[in-house]
C-alpha cells in the first residue's frame, strides 16, 4: 500500500514515501485554484508525522495568496464548523483518518463546511495531474485561531437536553487514542455533567492501540470500561469523526450501532428523511420505516451520503464506520453528535447502553 491512494475529496499516503511534502503542496494548489475568494482553514488530527505535510500545504496556500486561518489540532468535523463561522473559502485537514500511523493524507472541504462533493473532487484531480508545485513562500499570511471548539460545542448542545442528562452524573471513558477527539471531548462531556476518565487526552498521534475503533483493537478499553465503574465508553478515531461504543458491561457494542442509536433518538422528536450508504446495516432503514419516515440509500462515501441528505432534506444520516451527520450541526461524520445524542437517550429512557441496544434490530454483517 505504499502508492498514493486519492479519492474524490481527499489523499492519503505514507509519509515521506508516497506522501511528500511537494505531494501535498502540489495537491493543495490544484485545491485552492477551484476556491472563491477568501481564507482556507487548515487543521490536523494531531499525527506525529504532520510537520512535513503541513509544510506543503502552507507553502501552497501561502504562494496562492491565500489567507490562512490556522486551527491547530482540530478534528474533522470542528474544521466543517470552523469554515463556516469564519466564512472561509474552503478548509484542510491534515488527517488519515483510521489508517496506522505511518499514513497521512488531507480532506478538503468546500465553503459550506463539507467535504468538497464528487464533482469538485473531480476538477481537484484534473489541476493535479496538471499542475506543477517546486515549494516555496508566499504573501497570504497566517492567523492563528485562538477559539476552536466553543462554536461546535454549542451546536452540539442545542441539539439536546443537557440539564437531562446532566442530572444522571454519567460516568464516562472517553477513548481519543492520541487523535484530536480529546480537544472538544473532554470539554463537551464535562459542560453536560460527567465524570470523564479520559484516555489518550494528548493528541500527539502517539496511538495507545491501532487507530481503527474496531473490537479487536478496543478489547483493552472494554475491560478499561469494567474497571472504572463508567456507564459507557466512548472511543474516536483520530480525526474524531467516526464513534464506536462500549457498553457498562464492556461489551463492544461498535460502529454499526452508533447511527442507529442516534437514528432512533432524532427519530423520537423530528420526523423526516434519513439517508444511510449501501454498506450500513439494515437497522437504520428499519428505525426508519418503525417511525413511517424516508429512508434513502447513497453511494459508499460521506460526500455521497451529504449529497442525498440535501437533495431530501433529511434530518439525519450518516454511515455505518461510527459517523453520525446531524445537519444541525454541520455537514459531517460526527462523533460528538453521537456522543450526545446516545447519553440524551440514556438520559431521557432511563436506560443503560446496554437495553438500548437490545431494543434495536440485529442483523450480522460481514465486509471483505
């Protein structure tokens, strides 16, 4: 897997190898040609092997004339909101996602906080197999941004009853494994009254176990769960837009399930449309047919996923890898959506993770 892997919205590759900080530059050029006038938001997840990346990036946007707003370490989807409130021409995030450490790559996203749709990512490709980027230094200028996360907590918040579940006390293990989960994790379970126990709180890509929150991989927090007495655990990926669950037993009740615990909690209050891909499991569509609501299928990929979301506008959807999107809040996978709208559920049913779960349909999925 040593060649560079592009899709429609992004790039990943092994740093130094096939992703070099030229790679990058070049890519972000392509990029910022399709962009309207503005600033571009640039954020990582951390990654200890960001540095060379990051620099071809500034070089890009810095040569382009570009103004960049710098957001540190953010997760993915506070980079979607940070676009937004700054009325940013488009944004950068310097992320592989669940890929093992010697991997990097970038999203891009457009000025409407998503990530940049097929068609976009289409032009990107075609100014990148024609463009030619040697590094270098530019006249846009860089500002720091001082406050990354307030604006996405907020909307975070104002999509539940925080007094609710505040007054349960949850006890809670929040998993960031080193990625940038913890910048707006610990904060937001704090401002909704949990005890947290926080694992992984230093978002220096240093990973405590291998980055995807699969069962194999979270086996040493699910007993970790057990032995702090915690209500539920909550673990991210890196870029914190994808959310796997451990319950109070410390079972790995996993990714699959995270939507469909949202799904049926937004389903309680708000009808309308919801919109999984073709590789989620059959519970969503179940929830919605239990609700009398649409239910729609896309194309595997989160920008197809946000494509169908607009064209029904759809309340919710998401994907089955853990990402919930709550247009509420952005337009982006989300694992602080999730984690909010599952301790809502608990909350408001009186009920462990454990009993939600066995409410939900089962079905057994197998991918290759």
């Amino acid at each position: 897997m040593s060649e560079l892997i592009i899709s429609v919205s992004g790039l990943r590759g092994i740093v130094g190898e096939s992703l070099t900080s030229q790679v990058a530059g070049r890519y972000v050029a392509a990029f910022e040609k399709i962009l309207g006038p503005g600033p571009v938001v640039v954020s990582g997840d951390g990654r200890a092997n960001a540095p060379q990346v990051r620099a071809g990036v500034v070089a890009a946007l810095g040569m382009a004339g570009r103004q960049i707003l710098d957001a540190g370490i953010s997760s993915t989807p506070t980079l979607g909101v940070l676009v937004c409130e700054h009325r940013a021409a488009g944004g950068v995030q310097i992320s592989a996602s669940h890929n093992p450490p010697e991997y990097n790559g970038l999203k891009l996203f457009g000025p409407d906080g998503r990530v940049i749709p097929a068609e976009l990512g289409r032009k990107v490709l075609a100014e990148y197999q024609a463009t030619q980027f040697g590094g270098g230094f530019g006249t846009g200028g860089m500002h720091t941004l001082e406050d990354t996360v307030t604006r996405h907590m907020a909307t975070v918040l104002s999509t539940v009853d925080g007094v609710a579940i505040a007054k349960r006390r949850y006890r809670i293990l929040l998993d960031s494994n080193c990625g940038s989960g913890s910048v707006l994790g610990v904060r937001l379970l704090l401002s909704l009254g949990c005890d947290v126990l926080s694992v992984g709180d230093e978002p220096n890509g240093l990973f405590l176990h291998k980055p995807e929150p699969t069962a194999e991989n979270l086996a040493g927090i699910g007993r970790q769960v057990v032995e702090a007495k915690a209500d539920i655990g909550f673990c991210q990926d890196p870029d914190a837009d994808r959310l796997a669950i451990i319950d109070e037993t410390g079972r790995y009740i996993g990714e699959e399930y995270t939507l469909a615990l949202c799904v049926d909690q937004v389903l309680r209050r708000r009808k309308g449309p919801v919109v999984t891909n073709c590789a989620t499991s059959r519970m969503t569509q179940d929830l919605a047919e239990k609700y009398g609501v649409p239910f729609y299928r896309s194309a595997v990929g989160e920008a197809n996923v946000v494509d169908k979301m607009l064209a029904v506008q759809a309340v919710f959807g998401g994907e089955g890898n853990g990402g919930p999107i709550d247009p509420r809040v952005g337009l982006v996978r989300d694992s602080f959506v999730g984690m909010a709208l599952v301790l809502a559920a608990m909350a408001e049913r009186d009920k462990k993770a454990s009993e939600l779960t066995a409410e939900l349909p089962r079905y057994e999925i197998v991918k290759r």
